[in-house]
C-alpha cells in the first residue's frame, strides 16, 4: 500500500522496518500497517488524522502496553498505527 505523501514525508512516520511490530501482539500476527506513526504535538496529530482519513485508511491507537487479547492490532493492510 502506497501511502499518500502527506504521510509518506512525515517526520513522525516510524522506518517501515518498524511497522511488522506493529502488526502483532505476544500470540497474533495479523497485517502490517501501511505506516506507523509517533506524533509529537496536537498538530501532527491532526494532520496524521486528517490525511489517513482522506486517504480511506483504517486508523488504529496503540499506547505503550503489551496486550495479550490482539484488541489493537490492525486487520488490514490499508490501515496506520
């Protein structure tokens, strides 16, 4: 999946080698997120928001924690973390 370039260039985005990670919890592996992003302020926040909503993406929150129930991993590829 090719993200549009408003995520593409954005400097919160995380190296594509991160995004598997991303992917799977301690048991699952489900799809690899077509980006994964650690936003820095309220403003790149919005804009990471606004652009994978336009972009039709699936959007998913993840905190620090590790999860055992695969409750935040993304099931499509068309989808950012």
């Amino acid at each position: 999946m090719t993200l549009p370039d408003a995520l593409a260039l954005s400097p919160s985005r995380l190296p594509d080698g991160e995004a598997a990670f991303f992917g799977s919890d301690v048991y699952r592996r489900h799809a690899t997120p077509a980006g994964v992003f650690r936003p820095t302020s309220v403003e790149d926040l919005r804009a990471i928001v606004l652009a994978a909503a336009e972009a039709g993406l699936a959007i998913h929150t993840r905190g620090g924690g590790v999860s055992y129930t695969d409750a935040h991993l993304p099931r499509r590829a068309d989808s950012v973390v």
